[in-house]
C-alpha cells in the first residue's frame, strides 16, 4: 500500500431478503416528515410504494413524495426536490431506485439544507457541504454503487454538462439491499449495471500504485466474481444466489474500499459522461462502449498490469506469448464478456454517430490527471473513433 | 450471499507513513483529558512516547497515563483503567499497541461509561454497552484486528475464564496505522501476527453459507495477499509495500466485511483462548499449532470447501487426485507455511505439555455451533493431542 490513505465509510447496510423489516426501525431515528423520492413509478409495479407507504403510516411519519426522478437526474429536477424539502420541512429522504434516484437525492440533501445555491457551489466549487438532510437508500437497481458511498452525477442541461462530486459525508445513513427487488428489471438494465460496476473496478485496478498491494487483490476478487455470476444472471435472472453477489460485489465496487492506495483513473467515466451529456446513453452501456478501444489505446503505457488483468482475472494463458499479446488478449476477452452477457460494445448501436459531436465531445471531456497515460483532446477523438 | 446480514463499520482509518499528522485534529473533537493507554513501554524505544506527548501539548490536552498493560489484558488491570478514567474524567482514551492494548481500552471505555460490573455486565451476561468513553487506536502490532472492530477479549484470573465479546458500538472511533511503527517487532512477535490473521480468516472462510459468494473470494484474496507478503516480510522486514500489505490485511481479516453472510466457525480461537487461560502462550503462536489437526479432524465435514481451500489458496494440483487428498494437501501447505515463516506448530514447543491439564482445556473449551462438525469434549481432547 504504497500511497497513504485515509478510509472511512458509515453507511450501514441491511442485506438480504428481510432488509426491509429494519426500515420501521431506523425511521425511529428521526423527524416525523419523510420525503419519498423515487422514479418513474416501477416501484408501484413492484408493490413496494404500497409496502413503504404502510410502513410509513405504521411509524407514525408523514410523507411528501417526490416522483418522476430520471435516468441522469437533472438539475432542474434536483431544485424542485429542493423546494420541497424546504416547502415541508422534509426531515428525512428515502430515496427508492437505483443510482439516478439516489443521485439526486443527495444533491436535495446538500442543496435543501445549505443556504446556497447547489449547482454552482458543490458541482462546480466542491464546497464540502457542511449540513446535510439525513437519507436513506432502498435499491431497486444494482451496478452505481451510490448506496455506499458520498458521490453524485448530475446534468445541467442548460450548459450541457453531466458532472460527479464525491463528498464523504454525503454517503447514505442507511442502505436496504434485497435483491429480490432487482428482479423485475430488464435484461437491458441489469446488464447495463454489470457493465457499469465493471468499470468501477478497472478504472481504480488500472491506475498506480501497481506494486503488490492488497486493493488490485481485491478488485480482482470481485471482477471475476462479476464475471462468473454476471453470466448466470444472464441464463436466470431469479437466481438469488448469482443476483445477490452480483449486489454486493457493485456495491463494494465502489465504496472506496478498492481505491486504498490507488490514484484511480475515471477516464471511461470522463469520456461516457460527456457523450451522455449529448446523447441519450444509457450509462453502463457507454462504457462497455468505450472501454476495450480506451484500455488498447493506453496499454503500452501500463502493459504490466494489463498482462496481471489477462492472467488473472480472465485466465489468459500467457505460454508463448509477447506481453503485449497476453495484455491484448485481455483486453479482447473483456470486450467478449461484454458481448456475451448482451451489452452493447459499439457506439454507433448506442445512436451515437454524427462525427462533428464525437469531435465536440472530445474536445469538452475532463482529463484524468491519474491515468496511465493523460490524454489529449486529440486521444480522445481516435478512442472515441475506435468504439463506433 | 444466501445469508441476510446487516453491515456497518464507522472507524476512520489513517493510513500510511503521514498517518499520525492526523491526529492533532481528531483530538479536537474531544474534551481536554486525555488517556494514554500502552504496554510495557516500547513505544518509549521507539520514539513515539515523546512524539505523542508533544502532540498532546500542541492540542493543549493533559494527559493521564494508564501504562503496563500485558498481553491477554487481565480483569484486573481493565478495573485500573476504570478508576483512572473515573477518578480523572477522561475524555477520550488513545490505545497505542497492539491487540492487547485496545481490547483492554474497549473494555475500560465501556466499564467507565456504565455504571455496572464491566466483567459481570458485558463478558459473562452479553449486555450492549449504553455508553462510551470515545477512543482512538495508533498501532505498533499487527494482527489482531482490533483496530477496526468492536471485539475485546479479557482474561479473568480469578476464574481463569478468557473470552470475547464484540459490540458494534464499540469501533474505535478513529486508528492511526503506521507500518513503520511495526519495524521494531520481533520476528516472533510479527510471525505471531500473521498467523492470527491468516486464523481470523480462516474461521470465517471454513463456514456456511459455501454457495459462490463475494466474502470467501474476498477472504482467498486475502489469504493469498498474506502468504506472498508474509515471506518477504520474514526475509526483510524492513520492507515497507510488504508490511504495509500485511497490516491492511490483517485490519480487513477482521472488520466484519469478509463475515458478511458467514456464520462463522471462530473453534480454533475458542481452543486457544483455553489453553492460554492456563499457559502462557502467545496467541498467534497458539491459533499456528491447533489449526492443522483442527482441520483435519473436521475436513470429511466440509470437503468440497477444503479442495477449494487447497486449489484456489495454495494452488494445490487436483490431477488424479481425490477431494480427500487434494484437502489434506492443502492443510500440509498450511502447516508448511506457519513452519516457513518461523510459526511454532506445536503445542509442546509452547510449553503445554500436562496432558491432564490437556483434558481439562478440553472440557471448558466453548463449543462452536458454526462449525462444520460441532465438537464434543473427546474430539477437542484428540484435537489437541494431535497438536503436541
């Protein structure tokens, strides 16, 4: 662990298929108002709204709702949550849905309870919030890792910017984890989310310090975990045993257990958020989309870890073989994996075509200053010319 | 993840050779007495008394001293740290040492804060702890994990009963980890903490659930990170990714994540636990010599968990081979590596010898219900034979 660092992380989760039975519970903890926010409205299909607003009722609380959260939560949506919390006297969030939903409402947490104007002084200035309105998580979707953790993602729509702060005391009070609720997603989704915590690992596996170290052990543990279950969700998506790994591994995924000791890349990430900041990408699909021509571009300039990656994450065997040929190699098998599982490895299948943007895109992306090889705008426009 | 299971860990972890500039600041959040809680004074050798008193005085804090705490921390010397916390209102407590040291603190802290019999209240009848007196940890001795857990374990001589207790309320609230602290070790005092870690794993890893899951590839990891770093440690202890390696696994061996959705078997701890209620036997040294024939006593009750044990972490070669023979090949290597590093694996070698004493640690031993085979006293009685 070459590279000081400092962890901590409070979030406490309740795993499994009881986890509800402890929100009745933990709303004791707080105030009698409860904003409900959520998202198109599949948790009704589900029946879990009518289950919550029971419990709800049963813990004596009263409940604001705040629906219609969307895929990239906008800003525009983050102040109407905002204005509600202030309307009436919100107390507490639960915050039911996958990371937008969850996104979201950590901005109206730190947006409601400081006087200022969230925007511009978290998601530009990265001001620490210095209050919060406490907030819960119930994941109906998996792959973010927003439940245990203090990053959020929003689009500005008005300056076409889609944008991440990580700020360590935004990470949920508490977090219901039953992966049961997962199971009415559609393949294109949960795949979506396996594509997504996939990426969560590499971009902080691919990124010094790369000596020994017990974070790449780990990342390697769960990717191949992901892997071997990621294909048994495929063949059965009621597999309770294959879609609760499959919830954990995303959620320890990026909870900054990994990133001890590593510098991380987020290049994938840089780059996907601005295409989406133009097209309408789904997220984990935009990085199974860039990934492989992101990882060949860069791998000469850290060709040993990717050879690591090849061997022991995806079993190449190296007999023989250059190691640029074992590294390409892994990087081919991961781009194999992608297909397999029905993830979409080509950008133009996403919609994205008009060569005109990719360039405006390229030019536009943030430039990850920890990645094995920092980019120009001129990089990115080849990468993004790659994965058409 | 077959197994619901709640998870929260809240300890702040500084990590690193800049860890201890932390401190100053955390200090600040308490009130102005503070405890300085050692052992037999080598944290004087080493210089890190003077460092901590200078700090201390920076913060404008006094100081009250609570020093000689012995390994396997005695009841009576928790009752002297209760006074001296009363006597002196403390407001926060610094352990630096290691394991001893901090459950010694844990229990001071919570039998100061309640007003009750600390050994009577918590050890013997289970109650979680109301109150707190809020410390922090700067380890110097690597392997029990302690630093990021709420467990404690307490010898009574009076009863000659040594036992474990582990409250979620009682993580310490903040530890400072410094590998170079941990360069003046002896090699047997270092060799004793790897094969307390590499048991805290164990004992976790060999019980349900066995599906595929997250926290027994989480844990191969682990063992795997500790087995390579484990040897370079033991050629050159001065090397600083080696250390630093086994200090972070040793705190993950034993935060709870990898115990997340296991029931955990924790029989070779409670063995040893006995037989250091009568000998004065190093605890490592004690886990080093009981496991190899513990495990092969109950191996035909877990065998598919034995051959994945001796595969995946000593990549034993199943060819031609039979589960019963790839499991005890794997249980040799085990025992091969405790002896490569320097580990004792023989009860004899520690001074237990009486075998009617032998038979009386068998029948006060506490009897797992997690483990594979729940043992009778006649089977602890061969195991520890096995083990001379």
């Amino acid at each position: 662990m070459q590279f000081d660092f400092t962890f901590q992380n409070y979030t406490k989760i309740y795993f499994g298929k009881t986890a509800l039975s402890n929100l009745k519970d933990e709303l004791k903890k707080y105030g009698n108002t409860i904003m409900l926010a959520y998202g198109k409205g599949s948790i009704k299909k589900i029946g879990l709204y009518d289950e919550l607003i029971k419990i709800f009722k049963e813990a004596g609380k009263n409940v604001v709702e705040f629906s219609g959260i969307m895929p990239n939560p906008t800003a525009a949506k983050v102040r109407e949550g905002i204005n509600l919390v202030r309307e009436n006297n919100v107390d507490f969030i639960l915050a039911v849905g996958g990371g937008s939903t969850i996104d979201c409402v950590k901005a109206v947490s730190m947006g409601s309870a400081n006087d200022v104007d969230f925007w511009e002084h978290f998601y530009m200035n990265y001001n620490i919030p210095e209050k919060k309105i406490p907030f819960g998580t119930l994941l109906t979707m998996v792959g973010t890792g927003s439940e245990m953790n203090g990053g959020s993602v929003v689009t500005n729509e008005d300056v076409k910017i889609k944008t991440g702060v990580v700020y360590p005391n935004m990470m949920p009070d508490f977090s219901i984890l039953n992966p049961e609720y997962t199971y009415s997603l559609s393949k294109f989704q949960m795949v979506s989310g396996i594509c997504d915590m996939m990426s969560h690992i590499m971009e902080q596996y691919f990124s010094v310090s790369d000596e020994d170290n017990v974070s790449d052990d780990l990342s390697e543990a769960l990717m191949k975990n992901i892997i071997r279950n990621a294909y048994i969700c495929v063949e059965n998506p009621q597999d309770y045993n294959a879609r609760s790994n499959i919830m954990w591994d995303a959620t320890l995924a990026l909870n900054t257990l990994i990133a001890c000791s590593k510098k991380g890349d987020w290049e994938v990430h840089n780059i996907e958020h601005q295409i989406s900041a133009f097209y309408d990408v789904t997220h984990g699909m935009g990085l199974a989309a860039i990934s492989p021509s992101y990882y060949r571009f860069i791998m000469d300039y850290g060709l040993s870890k990717f050879k690591k990656f090849a061997i022991n994450v995806f079993n190449v065997n190296p007999e023989g073989k250059t190691d640029k040929e074992i590294g390409l190699e892994g990087i081919d098998k991961l781009e194999e994996f992608f297909k397999n599982i029905g993830a979409t490895t080509k950008l133009s299948e996403l919609g994205v075509t008009n060569p005109e943007e990719l360039d405006k895109i390229a030019e536009t992306c943030y430039v990850s200053q920890g990645a094995y090889k920092v980019l120009t705008a001129d990089d990115i426009k080849v990468i993004l010319r790659n994965s058409l």
